[in-house]
C-alpha cells in the first residue's frame, strides 16, 4: 500500500505540475486558457441570444395571438425537456445541413459553418427557451398599475417597453437571469462533444498527451470555479444597482 | 362498519367522480380552441410526413438496444436521485444547524460541484480517479476492483455527487424556511430532537422542497447522457451508435428526442400527483 502511494506521488513530482502548466508550448497552459477564452466567448454569445430570444419569447406568450402563444409554449417544453446534448446534435446537423442545402439551391458553394459561431447559436437557442420563462415570470410580477399607468398616459407599446416594462422587471428577472449566466458557462463544457476546442475538451486533449489527468481536471476545474465565483461576485453588484429605489426586504 | 355507511360513501364517491369528469370536460372544451385543432392537424401530418418519407428500417435491428439504453437510463436516474437525495438531506441540515466544521466543508461541496461543468466532474473521476486506481495493487487486490474497472460505478457517483449538491442547496433553503414555531412546539412536547426531525422539520422541508425536486430531477434525467461519453450504453449511446453504423442522423436523435420527452412527461406528471397529496395550508 505504502510503496504504491510513494511510486504515484513519485509519478506525479516527476511530471511536475508548473512544467505541465506553464504557459509557453511544453506547457499546457496556454491552451487551457485558448480554451477558456473561447468557452467564455460562447456562454457571451450564447447568453445574448438568449436575453433577445426571450425578451421576444416573453412578449409573445404575453401578449401575442393564440398560435403564436402555442408555438412558443412548444418550444419552450420541448428545449426544457430534451437534454442539451441531443439539441446539440439535431440543431448542429439539422442546422449546417439546412444553410449548405439552402446556399446549394442558390447556387452558391458549400461551406463548413465555424464551430464558434454554430455553438453560440445552438446554445443561444437553448437559453432562450429557459430566459423565456425567466422574463415571463418578471414581467408578470410587475405592479399592474405601473402598466396601466405607462398606458393612461397614452405610451405606445414600444416607448411602455423600453421606460417601463423592462426597467420595471429587471429586479424581479435578475436572479433567475444570473443562474442562466451560471448555466450557460458550464453548459459550454458540452460542445466538447461536438469536437470543438472549448476549455474541457483542451483540457482532454492536454491530459490525454500527458497522461495527468489528475493535474489537468483540477486545473480547468478551478478555472471554470473561478469563472462563477467571480460572476457571483459580479451578480451581488448588479441585483444591488437593480433594486436601488424597492422598499428593502419587498421580494 | 355499518352498510349504510359504506353506501352513502359510494354515493359520494359517485358524486366526486361525476363532477371531476364535468370539470375533465369543460377543460377540454377550453383547451381545444379552433386554433388549437389547425396546429393538432399540422402536428399530424408532419408526423405522418415523419413516418413515411424518412428512414426507419434501422429500427428493427436496433430495437432490443434501444430499450436496453431506456432501462439503463431510466435505472440511472433512479438511483442517483435517490442516492443523491439521501446526501442531500445531511448537507443541507448540516448548513442550517450544524457546527462550523461540518457546514463549512458542506458549503463548499456545494459550490464547487454547482461550480464546474458536470461533464468535468464524470471526466475528472473516470480519466483521472480511474487512471491512479490501477497504480495501487491494494486497490487492485481489494474485492471493489471487478467494479472499479467498468465505467458505470463513475457514472453513478459523480451524478450522485451533482444531484446531492444541487438538491443538498435546495434542501438547506427548505430547512431554514421551516416555521421555527412548529420545532419549538415540537420540543415543547418533549420530542426528542431526533423525533423533532424525523415528524416535523424534514417531512415540512421536504413538502417545501418538493416542486424544486421535481425540476432538479428533470434536470438529472437531462444530464444522464453525458454518461455515453464514459462508454456506459444509455438511450443516447444507442442512438449515436446508430448513427455512427448507418450514417443516418436525424432519424435516431429525432426519436432519442420523443423518448426523453415523454420520460420528462411521466416525471413531472408523478410529481404533481405527489404535490398533490401534500397537506396545504402549512405553517
């Protein structure tokens, strides 16, 4: 038992962990933080198209016509209710298939879609369905009279939105919306899948070559932990600047 | 037990029935709107439409499989969120009331595990854990060894860990939101404090915990084809196996989708069915 344990610390001091972790080419380092530095692109990416799928979802189910409602209601359950990974596979194919079938029929050449910005569009449409609901519930928490008085005072729907609604919201859409933030960088660990070079699947590649997994797992483990300590911190500030002006403790 | 009794009973019972299947019918009527029929119909024919021009002579091949990768999911689930649930409740009970050198180490279980990529964590203990284990012969002699080669033990544990982490959260809010007026009357009645828990402040936490448990599970069922990429043969393996074998795309992942929807379905039916016999009107 002993022996074992002294051969793997052995193992481990030999391979040391700043020469894995160094920045420059014998080192991993470097591309650990490519890999981060994409993943936060794409969970950047992503959470914007979501905010505008769902402001524009939220709408809709609010105030659009019945089939509009239906349609958004469906695609709300069904993105909630088949894991990520799937929707990823369908829309990555169905989505470059669909674009190359269409520049075809145009007369155009194929093209090979870039895998960050197929990643941003396939995560950004899962967020949206979540940041739908999300926004829903705000704007259905808002004081009823705010509205009526945004309308009383003969605002069209545009200007009620952009002074009012989404203002008025915010404080009410900002925790559910910091926990999409949350979920969005770890969601990003999930194109590794796909292939593409985001922090956990360098992560692999580096560990896979080395044959430490143990150093690199720890590694990006801590970067993706930082990553949500610091937006916690981040989020503190922006829910405190969002409810200035609420009576303290009103919910 | 007088017949009389058990007569009037039925009548009742025959009451009850009778207004809840008007209450099923004036549902409906609202539910299908003329709108509503027009979509059903689109819905069909693209089904139809699915059926008869896309590819299905796979499935015959892979049908055994595929239900063998719906059991294991299915067992999968189960039990990580029945092991994870039962680490839950400690974890959150002990950030709630516990001393600081168990609450601390509890907090940060939490966050680290909400804090990274579960897909880390199921790399992490397989590649990672799994590569050291072989270094130690005492490991290898050890009776577990037999289990510890294969990967499902990796996959049961690390999202038993994430759901006991996430749940463990949920489960901590529960308990704090627990009246402290129902514990105190408790003790006031000379509850042990074991009793105290086990009669009022978990069956309360969990009433509350209950609509939250049921999105988290639906949450796990989402997360158990990660286990696919630790070589275990779920559903979702099955489908990218058939892809792979028959380069036939949306066909298998359009159907991988159904099943995970109606597996969600039947959960969060379940689940409203079990708020549904709780007690309203606590606290």
């Amino acid at each position: 038992m002993g022996n074992g344990l002294i051969e793997a610390l052995i193992h481990l001091a030999q391979a040391s962990v700043f020469d894995l972790l160094a920045l420059s080419p014998p080192g991993w380092g470097g591309n650990l933080l490519r890999g981060l530095t994409n993943s936060v692109l794409i969970a950047v990416g992503a959470y914007g198209i979501g905010i505008a799928i769902g402001i524009g979802g939220a709408f809709g189910k609010l105030y659009g016509g019945p089939v509009l409602r239906d349609l958004l209601e469906l695609y709300t359950t069904i993105v909630r209710a088949v894991p990520e990974l799937v929707l990823i596979l369908l829309l990555y194919f169905a989505g470059t298939d669909l674009i190359n079938r269409l520049l075809e029929a145009l007369g155009y050449q194929r093209i090979d879609i870039n895998g960050l910005v197929a990643g941003i569009c396939v995560l950004g449409i899962v967020q949206g369905a979540y940041s739908t609901e999300v926004i829903r519930g705000a704007i259905l928490s808002i004081p009823q009279g705010q509205i009526e008085a945004a309308r009383a005072f003969g605002m069209s729907p545009a200007l009620m939105l952009r002074r009012i609604t989404l203002p008025a919201m915010l404080p009410f859409a900002i925790p559910g919306m910091a926990n999409l933030w949350l979920i969005a960088t770890k969601d990003t660990a999930l194109l590794a899948i796909v292939g593409f070079n985001e922090l956990t699947q360098e992560t692999r590649t580096a560990a896979s070559t080395t044959k430490a997994y143990f150093t690199f797992f720890l590694a990006a483990g801590a970067l993706y932990l930082l990553i949500t300590l610091f937006s916690n911190v981040i989020i503190a500030r922006i829910e405190k600047w969002a409810r200035r002006g609420m009576p303290a403790g009103a919910h | 037990m007088g017949a009389a009794r058990h007569a009037g009973w039925g009548a009742l019972m025959s009451d009850q029935a009778a207004s809840r299947l008007v209450d099923a019918g004036a549902r409906a009527s609202l539910w299908l709107q003329p709108h509503r029929i027009g979509l059903i119909v689109v819905g069909i024919v693209l089904v139809v439409c699915a059926a008869m021009f896309m590819r299905w002579d796979w499935l015959p091949d892979y049908y055994g499989l595929a239900l063998q990768g719906i059991w294991r999911t299915l067992w999968i689930l189960v039990v990580t969120c029945a092991l994870g649930f039962l680490l839950a409740v400690p974890i959150g009970l002990v950030q709630v009331t516990g001393p600081r050198w168990l609450s601390w180490p509890a907090y940060w279980f939490c966050t680290v595990v909400r804090g990274t990529p579960l897909l880390l964590q199921l790399w992490f203990l397989y590649y990672g854990l799994g590569s050291l284990f072989p270094q130690f012969p005492w490991v290898r002699e050890s009776f577990l060894w037999p289990y510890l080669r294969q990967a499902w033990p990796y996959a049961v544990l690390s999202l038993t860990i994430s759901y006991a982490a996430y749940e463990g959260e949920v489960m901590r809010g529960a308990f704090a939101g627990v009246a402290r007026g129902q514990l105190e009357a408790a003790r006031a009645f000379g509850m042990s404090r074991w009793k105290v828990f086990r009669r009022i402040w978990l069956p309360q936490a969990t009433y509350r915990a209950l609509p939250t448990l049921a999105g988290e599970t639906v949450l796990q069922l989402k997360a158990t084809p990660l286990v696919a990429t630790i070589t275990v043969v779920d559903i979702y393996a099955v489908a990218s196996r058939v892809r792979q074998s028959t380069f036939i795309v949306y066909e298998p992942l359009l159907l991988l989708a159904v099943v995970y929807l109606c597996i969600t379905g039947i959960l969060v039916y379940a689940f409203r069915k079990l708020e549904a016999r709780i007690p309203t009107r606590l606290g």
